[in-house]
C-alpha cells in the first residue's frame, strides 16, 4: 500500500516534492537531490520528458529511488505513448512496486528539444485515468484478462490560473475516471489561489497545492509573460524586482503562499527550476513558521489567563 495514500487518509498533512530525472545514465546527481529533499517530504515525483525534453524514463528513475529508499510518484504523460505502451508502462511499474502514479496529458513536442518528433496524443489525462481504472479492475482495455491487477495510488493535476468553471468540471471528470488527489500548478495571486482551492476541497478528493519556488525576477517576468493564463499580480513582480536577495524572498513568497492556502488543502507539493535545494530550505522555513505561530498562541492563551 502506497504510504503517502495511508498518511492522507489518516488525515496527516502531506508534502510532496519533485525532481527532474537526468539527461543521460548517470544517477548521482539525481540520488543526491533525493536525499537532500527526503527527508523534508512524504514523497518524490519523477517528471516524464517535462516540457518535451528527452529525460530519463521516468519509470526507470522511479524504481532507482525505490531501490535507495524514497517513495516515488511516477508521472506518466500521454504525448509519447499509445494505449499498448501506456498499459505496458503501467503493469511494468506495478510490478516494479511502483505504487504512486500522477497522470498527466503532456506539454507539445513543440516546446521541447525534439521538436521534430510525432506527438502521439492517442488519449488526453482523462482517457488515462479510465485507463488505469481498467487496469485496476484486473483486464486490459480490450477486456482481456490480467494475471494480476494494479493497484496504483492514483493522481491528476488541475491548473488553478484558468480561473474558469470549466477546471472543476474536468477536476468531476479526473475523480469519475479515478482520481484520488490532485497536485496543482502553481499560482503567484494568493487570494485567488485560496479562493479556487476553497471551491474545489467539497469535490472529496485529496488536494496538494503546487508551490513552485522562484529564485529571480527574470523567472517570475517569465512565467508571467509566456505561459498561457497566467497573470502574476504586479506587486509579486515587483517584489521581486527591487529584491536584493532573490532567493530569499522567492522562499518567503513560497511559505506566505503556503500559509495562505493551508487551510483548503491536504499538502503542498513543492517544485523548483534545476534548484531543488530550495525545497528544503521552504520545509525548513514553513515550518519554522507555523512553530512561531504556535508559540505565539500559547503566549496569547496563557496571558489571556494570567
């Protein structure tokens, strides 16, 4: 059984972080991220060729953190695979004790570093997820029996910026298809952030709220300027353009955010750009935080009584 499925359903608040896998064979780099983040989180997600880019397989690094320790969560998108190498993928990884899965459509080809390559796109997230759901059931799509079924924690992702009601329909459609958490994507406007998971908590599935920590100006500018219905509130920016140490304001805003949307969310699922030593130090000044606050409480209640 998937340990961070047990710490979410015992009620135990959850924090996720990712990494991407490396561009080649070799793995130090990517165990060393690992045991710099464990132990600050309940489990480690493996991109799949994020952004198109070519990567290690994501179910070959995932069964590498096994091996040293780590609760992985594979990631699997659709714009590389059919059905038949979707559902091989899927038994492979069960049967490597895989547990934790995160279903994803997948970024254009376009975008990444082959941009030459045939998207394949047989299926979107939701397709995947009725996938899995089959799988789970012990028969294959065609409706051929399995020697053994899977038995995947399953997750799917929602993009809080899309500020429309139609993200709550497709997040209806990911739990119908078998979605048991979602972790967002990032949001840089907290009220707005707080107000969508507000919305979104009655839905029943268990949310872990995107964090993607920034280290510049020029990264923010960026996110606010190319990605496609994300607008950064004019403050944020310019926080971070008079900022004369970077990365710590972008670990502040990181903690700010997830103080902001705690109480709508199950956990926090952390990510970072080629910086993951970051996530620790956000772990570390959360919690730092909240230890504050609880003192701060205390002090209140017990002069309150005096």
């Amino acid at each position: 059984m998937s340990q961070l499925a047990d710490k979410l359903a015992s009620g135990k608040f959850v924090i996720s972080g990712e990494i991407t896998p490396p561009k080649g064979a070799g793995i130090k780099k990517m165990i060393a991220h690992a045991q710099s983040i464990g132990p600050y989180v309940d489990a480690i997600n493996i991109t799949d060729c994020q952004r198109a880019l070519v990567k290690m397989s994501s179910l070959a690094a995932c069964r590498i953190l096994l091996d040293h320790g780590f609760e992985p969560v594979f990631q699997l998108t659709c714009r590389d695979r059919n059905q038949i190498a979707l559902q091989s993928d899927l038994m492979g990884a069960a049967a490597l004790g895989i547990q934790n899965l995160l279903c994803l459509t997948g970024d254009p080809v376009k975008v990444g570093d082959h941009p030459q390559s045939k998207s394949v796109f047989e299926m979107e997230a939701v397709g995947l997820l009725k996938l899995v759901s089959t799988l789970q059931r012990r028969e294959d799509v065609a409706g051929n029996k399995m020697n053994k079924a899977t038995d995947f924690f399953v997750g799917a992702v929602v993009n809080p910026t899309l500020r429309s009601a139609s993200q709550f329909t497709r997040m209806e459609k990911k739990i119908a298809a078998g979605a048991r958490f979602f972790q967002t994507q990032a949001s840089y406007d907290l009220d707005d952030f707080a107000s969508f998971l507000a919305k979104a908590k009655p839905l029943g599935a268990r949310l872990l709220a995107g964090i993607l920590i920034l280290d510049s100006y020029h990264m923010l500018d960026y996110i606010d300027k190319n990605l496609p219905g994300v607008q950064v509130p004019k403050a944020v920016l310019q926080r971070f353009a008079d900022s004369k140490n970077a990365t710590q304001t972008g670990i502040d805003f990181a903690v700010e955010t997830m103080l902001r949307v705690r109480p709508f969310v199950d956990g926090f699922h952390l990510m970072s750009v080629r910086e993951e030593h970051l996530i620790p130090a956000v772990v570390k000044a959360y919690r730092d935080r909240i230890e504050n606050e609880k003192d701060a409480s205390i002090q209140r209640t017990l002069t309150a009584q005096s």
